[in-house]
C-alpha cells in the first residue's frame, strides 16, 4: 500500500489552508457489505475461525482490538456484520481516499497526539447508536506483545458509558509480522471475542479496575502461543528484517549490526549467528544463546535503553529525508534534516533551517514508529495538531530503540525519576 506525496518547501506547506476534517459518518449498509466482501479473499487464505458472540441488535458498544497486521480491520468487518461501526484510524490512513474513508465511517486521529476532539467523535458517534471500534495500541506490534497503552483508559470507558467488547487476532502477528518485509505466512488466523466490561461494570468498576482488566486482556506474547501451540512456520523467509527489532547483539553489544536473512540472523560485528526455528525461537549456531525467546531479547534491549538513559549516555543524532503533514490530502517531502533525541525529546531541523521543531519528553507516551511506512522505509513520526512530521533515517538507524527510548524517558519523567539525571527541566 502506498500514499499520495507531493514534493514541496516548508513554506508552501504551512501555507495551506488545511481542509477541515469531516465528522465521522454513520457507515450505511451498502459501504458495511462492499468492505466484507473485500475482505473476503483475505480471510479466506487466513481460514480464519471466530470464537465467542455478542448481541449485534444490542448496544452500541465501544470495541477494542489488538493491533498486528492489516488483516485486523478485515477480521472486524467479519465479526461485527452487519452492525455499524465508526473506526478510531490514523490522519494517513485518510489521504488519497478521503471520500471513501468518511463513508466506511472513519474518525480520524494523529497517532501519539493528544486529541480532544477524538473523545467528542466518539461520543457523538455512540449517541447515534453507532458502536466504536479502537486499536488501543496505536502502533502495531513491533515484537509480537502488546505495545504500551494509552494511560488511564478507565478514564475514557467511563466518559463513552456504554458497554465494552474486547477482540482479539490471534495469528495474525505470526502470519504478517510488520518486521518481515510485508511477507505473508500461511498461518491460520483466529478471532475471540467478548463483553470486556458490561455498561454497570464500566459504572462500578474503578478507573483502576478498569485499567488493571485492559492491561490484562492486552497481555499476549505470540511468539510463546506460536511454540505453546506447535504452529509451524517453516517460511524460507522468516527471519527476513529480524534485525529490525533486534538491532543490539547481545554478545558482543554492538548495534546496528544484525542482519536477518532467510532462516538466519546474523552479528556483522562479531559473526555470532542465530538460526531461526520453524517455531519462532532462535538458537546459536555456537556458543551461548542468549536469547531463544524474541521479546525477551526485545525486553534485554528496553532495559539497555533505560539504563543508557540514567547514566546519560543514550543519544540519537542522525540525517533524516523529511515529510509532513497537514491535512489529508497529501504527504509532502521537503528534503533533507537533521533529528537528533536525547533526554530533553526530539528536536527536527531541516537543511534550508525552516524546520527547527521539538518534541519534549513528555508530549508522547510512545512513539509513532513503523518498517517500511507506506513502501516508503523505516520511519519516526513527531508532531503536533497543527503539523505531524515524518521522518526517514538511513537504515543503519532502529526506529525500535527510538520508540523504546520515548517509552523509557517518558516514564522517568512521569514517575518523578528524572532527578536521578543531571540536566533536569
């Protein structure tokens, strides 16, 4: 999938005057069935299963899902037809195709962004008896866990006032996981789905209660389920971009050096290599392995991140190809820049030195960061409501780490921590 870019100046772009965004609409019928059939091909090839029932002639329900792979969307207009649903969708999901996606009925947001106007959308769209369906995660999953969530959604459940339905995909990580090079596996996908949270609990429950039962629903690890229940992968392919999410070798500490190819993933640093199983584990050719479980590996990696942070020696400083936007009638390229992140946030600076944006440390609990962006590359999102930017590191550079760091850095800030570092606000 690709998205419409314009190449441009920094100027001509905040010189537009942007579009108004439209207020969702209630998907009628028609656009509800041509969606699931065009799912159909997809799902098909899943064999995708369903466990578990709602009552569709009941609600409206706010809807939460876990988020892997695109084949999310098709499984929901499978389960929840022909009930009308609004979908919570990111800025850049609408350009190109904006009539399409305000008929679906799209509410679109920026990712990472306070929006206050998202909570108003939605209630809006639940007094008209029109369910909601969200990706609480923003971001897919970058290592087959759920990435962090949003703080206090107890919070939002209590505001929407209605009841709460979990779904979540399970294979769907393992059939198309973001880091493989948009390669798909032949993994059966399957669906369960629930009440979360009836319309008294949301009202008796605590925010924290609340919170404490999202946390636990969202607790999967697919490369665990993958071996707990003997799904084969045996894919040529597998490892395929590996390096993108494990980007430091855990013996001899180098980064940026990994490589996965094929069935293996390998240190160009130290020439340690790591076959990958048909089961998702990885084993040392020889010696040690650290590691066989991937997200403990990812894990090891947040934990270097965090302690980086404390001794002040995490850095990131590297040129950028840099786009924006606006609105959603297109992404607009304006050349080249500099991003560098430290302890303070990001700051963006461009070569012609329009651009000078930063982007503190607590603006975002997480980072707006994806492989291989619309066919594009590797990217890191910052921004604001008025203007989001996009920006495109050389290869060499982990947009993992770079999320992992915000995550980390915005944690110690939060947690009153950040007086365990010199250069405090």
């Amino acid at each position: 999938m690709k998205i419409k870019t314009v190449a441009s100046t920094y100027d001509e772009v905040m010189a537009r005057t942007p579009r108004k965004l439209k207020a969702p609409k209630k998907p009628n019928i028609l656009f509800r069935t041509l969606v699931r059939i065009a799912s159909m091909p997809d799902l098909w090839k899943a064999r995708v299963k369903k466990n578990g029932a709602i009552d569709k002639k009941g609600g409206p329900y706010f809807i939460l899902m876990n988020h892997s792979s695109f084949i999310d969307l098709e499984l929901a207009s499978k389960l929840l037809y022909p009930m009308p649903y609004n979908i919570v969708t990111t800025l850049d999901g609408l350009v190109g195709k904006r009539w399409l996606m305000n008929e679906i009925g799209c509410i679109a947001t920026r990712k990472f962004v306070s929006d206050i106007t998202l909570i108003h959308e939605m209630q809006n769209a639940l007094k008209r008896k029109t369910s909601v369906l969200m990706y609480p995660e923003a971001g897919y999953s970058l290592d087959g866990t759920s990435t962090t969530l949003p703080h206090h959604l107890g919070m939002l459940l209590k505001k929407l006032d209605v009841p709460v339905v979990f779904i979540e995909a399970k294979g769907a990580f393992l059939r198309d996981p973001l880091y493989n090079c948009l390669q798909v596996r032949d993994v059966d996908v399957s669906a369960d789905i629930r009440v979360l949270f009836t319309r008294e609990e949301v009202r008796t429950l605590t925010v924290e209660e609340l919170d404490r039962s999202i946390e636990e629903a969202f607790s999967f690890d697919y490369f665990r389920w993958q071996k707990e229940n003997g799904v084969i992968i045996d894919e040529p392919f597998r490892a395929d971009g590996l390096e993108r999410i494990l980007y430091r070798c855990p013996a001899c500490h180098a980064e940026g050096k990994m490589e996965g190819h094929g069935t293996t993933l390998t240190c160009h640093a130290c020439k340690k290599t790591y076959q990958m199983t048909e089961l998702g584990e990885l084993i040392a050719e020889k010696g040690e392995t650290e590691f066989s479980h991937i997200p403990d590996w990812y894990a090891w990696q947040r934990e270097c991140v965090r302690q980086e942070l404390l001794d002040e020696t995490y850095s990131l400083d590297t040129p950028v190809e840099i786009a924006m936007m606006v609105d959603d009638t297109a992404l607009y390229t304006v050349g080249k820049g500099r991003l560098t992140h430290d302890l303070e946030g990001f700051h963006l600076t461009s070569e012609d030195g329009k651009i000078d944006y930063r982007h503190k440390a607590l603006a975002s609990y997480s980072l707006n960061s994806d492989y291989y962006w619309y066919e594009m590359g590797d990217v890191i999102g910052i921004g604001n409501m008025h203007v989001l930017y996009y920006c495109f590191p050389p290869k060499e550079v982990s947009v993992a780490k770079a999320r992992l760091a915000t995550e980390e850095l915005f944690k110690l800030h939060q947690n009153r921590e950040y007086h365990k570092l010199h250069h405090h606000n």
